[in-house]
C-alpha cells in the first residue's frame, strides 16, 4: 500500500496574496477549510502550520487560487515532462506585469475604502506601480513588493495636497446600498492614521507588527489607532462591534465597487514617460542655473570700488535761500529802477568802434 505524498504549501506570504487576488476574506477561507478566520490569519502570517486533513485541504483551495478553477485535476504526462525542463528567468517586464496583475484589482478595491473616491483610488494604483516600475531593481529584491506597492498607494491617496485639486473638491456619489454608505461614511470620518490602521489590520488581514511597520509608527501607537478606530466604529454601527463580522463587511464593501485598472504596459508606458519629463525638467534646470551662474560671473565687477561717500558741508558759501518777500533795500533798488526806466535820460545806443 502506498502513501500519497504530502501536498506542499506555498510560503505565508503568497497564501495571503492567492486569497486577496481571488477576491475571497479570511472568513471565507475559513468556512472552505473548516476552521475559524483566526486559524486562516495565523496560517497566513506563518505563526502556525496547517497539519493533516486540514493541511491538504487548505493546499487544494490554495492550487485551485492559483489556476483559477475551484477544481484540480491531475497533471497530465506532457505537463510533467514540462514542469522538469528547467524555466526561463522573468524579463524585468514580465515580473512587473505579474505583479501588477496579482496586485492591482484588489490594492484598488482597499484604496477605495481608503480615500471613499473611485478616481483617487484608481490614480494612486496607478502612480505606485509607476513609481515601482522607475524603481523596479529596488522593488524586486524587497522583502514583500506587494507590500512596497501598497504602502506607496496609501500614502499618495492620503496626500493632503488632493484637496486643492479641482476634480476633488466635491464628494462622488456614495455606494447604492444604505450600509455600505453607512460603513463608508464611517470610515472617511476617522483620522487617516487610524483608517489606515484599521484596513490594514482587519481588512487586508495584516498582524500588528506588519502594520505598525508600513504605517511607520511603534506597535503601541499603531495598536491605540486600531482601538480607537474600532471603538469608533462599534459606536456607530453597533452590528460591527465584533472584529470578524467588520473583517467580512470591509470584504464586502470593497468588493461591491468594480474599479478597473489599467493595462500594465500602459502603466509601464506612463511610468516611463514621467521619467523622462522630470529628468529632462531636471537637466533643463540645471542649464538654466550654469547659465545664470555664468552671466553673474560676466557681469560682475572685476575690481573693487568704494561706495560713494556722503555729501559735507562746504564752509564759506552761504547757503541757497527759497524765494521769500523782498527786503527794503531790495524793494528801493526795484522802483528806483523802474523809474529810470520810464522817465530817465535817454538810453545809449552802442555804436561800432
């Protein structure tokens, strides 16, 4: 009797990315396996280690993510036969657009929740993957490139310059469902480090470390926001009181929102050409600056030359007087000679000589 081999488990990491691509919560996962949404979020954080039937369930579930089916077949002899030649290595591209196509659907979908702007949503995707894809030899090596992505989406989306932005200066029109907008309004009312906290910890499913880490603060602080948050939450809609129900409505909500991204060559595309505008943005200032420098350097005085001193005071010449009334002795000297003038001997004509 023989003894079927043990079906192996992709890493913690990838576990969490099959579920978030797939659209599914750590609740549903749970309920396919038979165990709790607290199991299925130690499982993907590597805390424990399915074992037994659970084990080989979980992996099936995890295979049929991987290829998309809900079903898994059984290799066939050509597929063997391919899976023992030895694989290319990924172009930088093609890794890109696997990342981005793993990635993006779902990052939109929390963005929304986010920010609560289908449009913001979509742009801040957009320039994460394009900033990624500038700096794609940093990102590859990253420890979790999903997490650098996702970590650069939130903080663009959470930019406090949108508000001067004419396209976003007025509310979109909220979900169609009257909880959904409940939830929604919920969360835009929370401080944005605590919605962040609040996402990371029970809607993308991450542990405490994880998202003290990508929100850049201590496990303490991080833990006061997640408290306060929820705290907020179960105040206002009492239902959501319990951290797995509000794990399963976040699910819920983003998923109601269809938020399509686009293509990843154009995101490669666009990437690209932002690249060049600020490099050459980049050069054509730097030009200007020689420039400048060099027409300072022409234009400048080669010697030095003392300022202009202040005027003194000349002794010896009376000062100059605005005209004022005439004194006596003037007044005399002024009808003495308009006397002569009028009745005086007769002029003198000169005469040449």
């Amino acid at each position: 009797m023989t003894q079927t081999p043990a079906t192996p488990l992709p890493p913690p990491e990838e576990r969490r990315h099959l579920r978030e691509a797939a659209g599914l919560t750590q609740a549903q996962v749970a309920t396919r396996v038979g165990v709790s949404r607290e199991t299925v979020h130690a499982w993907e954080n590597g805390r424990t280690t399915p074992r037994g039937l659970r084990k080989e369930t979980y992996a099936q579930l995890l295979r049929s993510l991987t290829e998309g089916t809900e079903t898994q077949q059984g290799p066939t002899a050509g597929e063997v036969t391919r899976s023992q030649q030895p694989t290319r290595p990924l172009t930088p591209a093609q890794a890109f657009d696997a990342l981005y196509a793993f990635c993006a659907p779902a990052l939109a979908r929390q963005t929304y929740l986010l920010t609560g702007r289908r449009e913001l949503a979509r742009e801040s995707v957009e320039r994460a993957f394009q900033l990624a894809w500038q700096r794609w030899p940093e990102v590859a090596r990253d420890r979790d490139p999903a997490g650098w992505v996702r970590a650069t989406a939130y903080d663009f989306a959470l930019s406090p310059w949108h508000r001067f932005r004419p396209r976003y200066r007025h509310p979109e029109p909220p979900p169609a469902d009257a909880s959904d907008r409940a939830l929604l309004d919920v969360l835009l009312k929370l401080p944005p480090p605590q919605r962040r906290a609040l996402l990371l910890y029970d809607g993308v499913g991450l542990d405490l470390p994880e998202t003290a880490a990508e929100s850049e603060a201590s496990t303490p602080a991080t833990a006061k926001r997640l408290l306060h948050a929820r705290a907020a939450v179960a105040d206002r809609l009492p239902a959501l009181s319990d951290p797995a129900e509000l794990h399963c409505r976040l699910a819920e909500l983003a998923s109601a929102e269809r938020l399509r991204a686009a293509r990843p060559p154009a995101v490669r595309e666009a990437g690209e050409r932002r690249a060049r505008f600020w490099t050459r943005a980049a050069i054509a200032f730097t030009v200007t600056l020689i420039g400048t420098t060099a027409l300072t350097l022409r234009t400048a005085p080669t010697r030095y030359e003392p300022p202009v001193p202040p005027g003194a005071t000349v002794l010896g010449v009376p000062p100059r007087v605005a005209p004022g009334p005439l004194s006596e002795r003037e007044l005399e000297l002024r009808k003495k000679l308009k006397e002569e003038a009028a009745s005086g001997p007769v002029r003198l004509v000169p005469e040449a000589g």
